[in-house]
C-alpha cells in the first residue's frame, strides 16, 4: 500500500511558506465497535457499515486510518503516487479496489468505492499475516504501511520508524474516547505558562512526564543518550504543560498529532501544537506555538528548553490543538 498523504499543510510546501500563512492569519484492546471519532458527515454510514467487514477492523480503527492516510481528502496524492481518501498506489487498487456503491465502475477517486476497499483490503491483510506472532490489528495496519511480506519477515511489526508511528497513531486516535473537546484558551495559556516554568532545562532523550523533567532513555537516532540528564525531549515538554491542564497527551510527537485536532492556517492559536515531518508517521518534533511566528520547544540533545522560531526545521508539517476528553477545564 503505502505512502501516507499530506494533510494539514501539506508535504512538499517549504517551512517559509507555511510560517507565512499561519502568522498572517495571526495496548492490545481493540478499538471500539461503534463510531464514536468525529468525521465528515458524508463519510460517516460508509465508515459504519464498511468498519464491519471482518473482527479485525471496526468503524474508529477504519476512521483512524483515513485520517492518517488523507484527512479524509478524496483528492489527496502523495509524492509516491498513492491516490485517493485511502491513498491507494495504483497497482494495489487494480488488484483490491472494489465497486462499493454498484454503479458499475471502481474509482479510487470515488469515497463510496474506496473506503469500502480500504476495509476489503484490511480483512484480506490481516488473513495475510494471521500466524504472525503479536497483537493481529498492529499487525494488520503494518502490513497495510509496509506489506504484509515485511511482516512475516520480521515476526510482527517490522522495525522501520515510520511503520512503528504509522501502528503507534492510529491505534491511539482509533482509542479516543468519544466526545473529545480540544483546549480551551484558558487552557493554552497556562499550558504555555507551565512550558515557559522550564526554559533553560536540559534537553533529555526520552525526558520528562506529566510530573515534570526526568532522566531519559538510549538513544536518540545519532546516538545521544538521556539516561545521565534529567530534563525533557520534545513531547515530553508538551505532555508536561498540557498535564498541568488536566489534557493527558500520548507520549510521542506522532502519537500527539494522531490524538490531536488539525488546525487550518487561519485558525491557529497560541498553545496550539505544531508538529514537523513530511507526513503523520514520520512526525519527529513538536513545540508549542507562542504567537508571533515562534514556537517554545525542546530542540535537541545539547540545547535546552527554549524559544525558536517555526522555520526551525525545514519540515514543518502542521498545526493541531490537544483534545480534552475529561472536559477539565480551568
């Protein structure tokens, strides 16, 4: 299958650019059977009857997945050539697309064939890789990002990073409660009060928690350890403020986007999340936006908790508000 689409900014649109647009307009458990994740109302009885294909996937699982994928964009096109809401490459649609609304063609473009599809070719993965040791739906969306080939090859989830967040972001979005409200913007401000508390702490690979800064893990992708450091990485730092609220995020900077609510441009706030990566699974950063073009954020090892502007990184990839689903408010 594979190749998420862009979604939010969009991949392939510089840093600059899309700074420019946000600072002018200023476990194991299954997901549940029924859907309870917000998507678009026209998608919403195909996602119901087609997340009933077989036990592996359910409506939220089917839901996250094309949220993943597209952002329920029927139009999307990644820069490989997947096609469509469920980004389909062309020669798996020839071969498992479907006619799911009868009209007498199969249209990749067409959500009533695709998503239908998308479920079909779920079901077909899942009895693919059935024998493969671990947890069968992590198995099943693994094989849908990578193939079901490098499944069996690996007993499991293969161990590429961008597969281990693909698996890791739609089971944590899919497990969403039902009735989420995103941040109020009591809520972001004191967030973005309790991130400016810990300016000047350490960067921690693998640092901090809802409690404040930690001694980290081994080891960050050019070898930098945080087991000696107590301080924070970069979602540590967002889980933290965000904590401080009463929002419980997850604890990576992909599994906080999956559980997060898009922001268009326009709509961008001070205590929004804004996220780098060049699609949803490959999301390796996040900071918390101040306003003004600047971002408050734990960079990388050697640094410290700090103010940067949003072109930090070149691969800036959106904006999403935390979702509440306690309701706690302040």
């Amino acid at each position: 299958m594979r190749a998420s689409a862009a979604v939010t900014v969009g991949v392939g649109a510089t840093a600059a650019v899309v700074l420019a647009a946000l600072v002018q307009a200023a476990d194991d458990d299954p997901a549940g059977t029924a859907l309870s994740l917000t998507v678009p109302g026209q998608y919403k009885s195909l996602i119901q009857d087609a997340g009933n294909t077989c036990p592996e996937v359910t409506p939220n699982l089917l839901a996250a997945l094309l949220t993943q994928e597209s952002g329920f964009n029927p139009k999307a096109r990644s820069q490989v050539g997947a096609e469509g809401i469920a980004q389909f490459m062309p020669s798996t649609w020839e071969t498992h697309g479907i006619d799911g609304d009868g009209d007498g063609t199969r249209d990749v473009w067409d959500p009533a064939d695709a998503i239908p599809s998308a479920a079909k070719y779920l079901c077909s993965i899942a009895k693919d890789v059935k024998d493969v040791p671990g947890n069968k739906q992590n198995n099943m969306l693994a094989a849908y990002n990578a193939g079901s080939g490098a499944v069996r090859k690996y007993g499991g989830v293969p161990p590429y990073k961008e597969t281990q967040n693909y698996v890791k972001s739609i089971q944590a979005l899919a497990k969403q409660p039902s009735s989420g409200k995103t941040a109020t913007a009591t809520q972001a401000e004191a967030a973005i009060n309790a991130a400016k508390g810990m300016l000047g702490t350490p960067y921690s690979w693998g640092g901090g928690n809802a409690s404040g800064p930690s001694t980290g893990t081994c080891c960050s992708p050019k070898g930098r350890s945080g087991k000696s450091t107590t301080g924070f990485d970069c979602s540590g730092l967002t889980l933290y403020a965000y904590a401080k609220v009463g929002i419980s995020l997850p604890r990576t900077a992909a599994e906080q986007y999956a559980a997060s609510e898009p922001v268009k441009p326009g709509d961008v706030r001070p205590g929004d999340l804004v996220f780098y990566g060049s699609s949803p699974a490959s999301i390796h950063h996040v900071g918390i936006y101040i306003g003004g073009g600047w971002i408050l954020d734990a960079p990388r090892p050697g640094t410290q908790v700090r103010y940067d502007p949003m072109d930090t990184m070149r691969d800036l990839y959106g904006v999403a508000r935390p979702v509440s689903h306690d309701s706690k408010e302040i």
